[in-house]
C-alpha cells in the first residue's frame, strides 16, 4: 500500500522538528562523547560517533517522505554505533541520549501506511534493543556486577521501543478514522444531494405529465367543440354560440393551468423540492385546486359534443378517497376521454364507470370509436406519452392500470385505486341520484 499524501510530502515543520531533536539531544551527546575521550588516538572515534549521531538527526527530516526508507537508514547508523560501543572503545555510544531520534522513526513508520516500514519498525526495533543490551552486557567486567541493571536496561529499551511504534499504530488508526469519517460525511452529502436533483427531477417530470393532460386534453375539447359550432351553424345558432363559448372558456382555463405550472417551473429549487408522492400531487397551479372526483360531470360534459354520446355511471357506496387517489381518478377520465376524441371519428359512445369496492376503487372508460386510419393512428401495444404517464400515476398510487383494444371495437381503459383509511380524504364527487348521462343531440 502507498503512503498516504500528507506522508509522501515533507513539510516545514517535518525539518523543524529534526532540527529540534538535535537541538536537544545533540549537545549532550556531543559533551558525552568529548567527556569520553581519554587519548589522541580517541579523537578519531568521537568524530565518526558524532558524525553518525548528525546523520541520525538529518533522517529525521525526512523521515515522512519515505518511512521504509528513513527507517533502514537510521537502523543502519544505529548498527554502526553499536560497532562503535564494542569493548574496546571509550564508551557504549549506542545509549547516548541522541541515540533517542531512533524511536522517532519507529513511530513515523508504524504510523504509515506502509506495511513494510511498519512491521520492520517493531522487528528492527527489538533487534536493536536486543543487541544494544548485549552490547552492555559484553563491556563488564570480566566478574559482571549485579544483573539487576542490565536486565532493567533490556526491559527499558524493548518497553521504549514497543511504546513507540504503539503509538505509532494508535495514530494511524485515529487518522483512518477521522478519514473515514469525512468520507462518510461527504457521502451522506452527496447522498443528500442526489435527492434533491432526485426530487427536484420528479416534480418537473410531474409536471410535464399535467401540463400534457391539461393541454392536450383542453386542446381536444376545443376542437370538439369548434366541430360542433361549425356543424350547427345556421341549423341551431343558440347551441352554435353556447359551443363556442365554451371554446372560449376551456382555452382560458387551459390558459390559467398552463401559467400555474409553468410559475412552478421556474420557481423549482432544489432546497425547496417537495417529496411527490401519490397522495401530495396537485395540478402544479398554485392558485387553484386540484381537480377532485366532483369535477367528473363538468369534465364528462365539456367532452360530449354533436356525435359524442358520454355516459357516467356511479355503482356501490362510495368512500371518502385522499386528494391524489382523487385526482388520480380524474386524470384517468381525462385521457381516455381525450384520447377519443382526438383517435375517434363521431359518432362515438363512451361509458365511464366508478365502481366502489370495499376497499378499492375502480374506474373504466370504455369507447366504440373506429381508428381515424387515414390519419395512421391504429392501437399500438406501446402506448403513447400520456397512457405511460397514467400508468406511472396509478403505479404511484399504488394501483394497477390496463388499457388497450376491444374485440368488438374501440377502447378500454381500467384503473383499480386501493382506498387508503389512514389517508386525508375528500368527498366523492358525483351526488346521490340515477346514474348522469350526456347526450348532446338530445340537449345538454
């Protein structure tokens, strides 16, 4: 494994403290070994102990730049001082106090992260130890004292040098930790991060998928409509008019739908992304309410038109449902209706049902339309953007949806809601009484 960065690249203050340990531990040494010398031919000696001392401390120096390597070297010099303690020279010079540096690189070479300076620092370490003390024990006199000295002096030089690279390995734990906290916390920030574009993606795409069912669906009753006028014109001017005041009407609403979210567009940020869930999803315009199950019947009748019979039907007992499971219900009404009268020729019969359940709710839109083939729309298995955005809201919401082709002609689409007890409710939108039905030949 390679050195960590702040290891391979000395520092100031890596020179600095080489510089201090000579500071403090050099003079003495240097007074010891003068102290030591007892003829000329001495001289010699204390000059090649000195010189090995200030290589020790220029190791020092560099000893974060290559552990491993400072390491060899300082246990190097150390050998040579150990030669230099042998009988018959003045003094064990391997114990000096400047002797002390070495214990430094044991420390910065455990505390690396390189596995071969770390293990050679405690074996070359206890090697050393074991040798200095051998080296004391040769210098007695031929009747050794008391062993009591010598045996403290092993066991003080193996405890310095154990201590040393214990804390060397305790440091490099605590920086691994600390590192590994600050990777942590970076990732749980990107995490964060990601959720927010996350979100902030989610409510554009939600977003898109109203502005396509408002529009598209506003789109198609207005040309519904503008039919209608233009059919009626000069037979019954009265419903010509109201038609196309209804034209009018739609294209506002679709108007004043499209600005709300596009306002929401533009005012995504990131820091205020809601969470979109099947219960939160509105329209987007901040200045209207979302569609409810009461609006069915409006929408129901702004899709009939000359030609354009639309029946819907309520059965069962209906049950308070949350605001997404309602609106939900309403987008699926919506595109189906839509999606006749864009694909459909008149006349058309379309039958929208709501069928409540114990604890579900489920809404079918079924048409008799012929495919306008010259226009080259034919049911395809794949469907188009808005069923793919149905299916997704329904998916969100936690139901199933089906559509496609009947065997007799025409289409089908299906949508089974679960009725959530726990979730805030809203009324169901059509009122006690027969089932509604929109004929407009037959008046409106």
């Amino acid at each position: 494994m390679s050195p960590t960065p702040a290891l391979s690249r000395p520092a100031l203050a890596d020179h600095a403290w080489a510089v201090a340990c000579a500071a403090a531990l050099l003079p003495i040494t240097v007074v010891e070994v003068v102290a030591a010398v007892r003829s000329p031919a001495d001289t010699a000696w204390a000059v090649v102990v000195v010189v090995l001392f200030v290589v020790l401390h220029a190791v020092v120096g560099v000893r974060r730049r290559t552990p491993f390597g400072a390491l060899v070297a300082a246990s190097v010099v150390m050998l040579a001082l150990t030669a230099a303690s042998l009988p018959a020279t003045p003094t064990v010079a391997v114990l000096l106090p400047s002797s002390a540096a070495y214990l430094v690189m044991v420390f910065t070479a455990a505390a690396s992260d390189d596995r071969r300076a770390d293990a050679a620092a405690l074996v070359l370490g206890l090697a050393g130890a074991a040798l200095m003390t051998a080296i004391a024990v040769a210098r007695e006199e031929p009747e050794p004292s008391e062993p009591g000295p010598l045996i403290a002096l092993g066991g003080f030089l193996v405890a310095s040098i154990a201590a040393a690279w214990a804390l060397g390995r305790y440091r490099r734990e605590s920086r691994r930790k600390l590192a590994a906290q600050e990777l942590g916390r970076e990732q749980a920030a990107e995490l964060r991060l990601q959720g927010e574009r996350a979100a902030v993606a989610e409510e554009r795409r939600r977003i898109g998928r109203e502005l396509h069912d408002v529009i598209s669906h506003s789109l198609a009753v207005m040309v519904a409509q503008a039919e209608a006028s233009r059919v009626l014109l000069g037979r019954d001017d009265d419903r010509a008019r109201r038609s196309i005041e209804h034209v009018v009407a739609t294209g506002r609403s679709a108007m004043a739908d499209m600005r709300g979210l596009l306002a929401v567009l533009a005012e995504a940020k990131a820091e205020v992304a809601p969470q979109v869930s099947s219960d939160s999803m509105t329209t987007g315009a901040p200045d209207r309410p979302s569609p409810s199950l009461r609006d069915l019947p409006e929408l129901v009748e702004g899709a009939a038109g000359p030609g354009r019979l639309v029946d819907l039907v309520e059965r069962g007992t209906p049950s308070p449902v949350s605001p997404g499971t309602a609106l939900t219900v309403y987008r699926v009404v919506q595109e189906s209706l839509t999606n006749t009268l864009k694909h459909a020729d008149p006349p058309t019969r379309t039958d929208v049902e709501l069928e409540w359940g114990a604890d579900s709710l489920i809404v079918t839109v079924v048409d008799d339309g012929r495919p306008r083939e010259a226009r080259g729309w034919h049911p395809q298995p794949e469907p188009g953007r808005g069923l793919r955005g149905l299916r997704e809201r329904v998916e969100q919401a936690g139901g199933r949806f089906e559509t496609g082709s009947r065997e007799a002609g025409g289409w089908r689409t299906a949508a089974t809601l679960p009725i959530r007890p726990g979730a805030a409710s809203v009324p169901s939108s059509l009122e006690d009484g027969p089932p509604v039905a929109h004929d407009p030949e037959s008046g409106r």
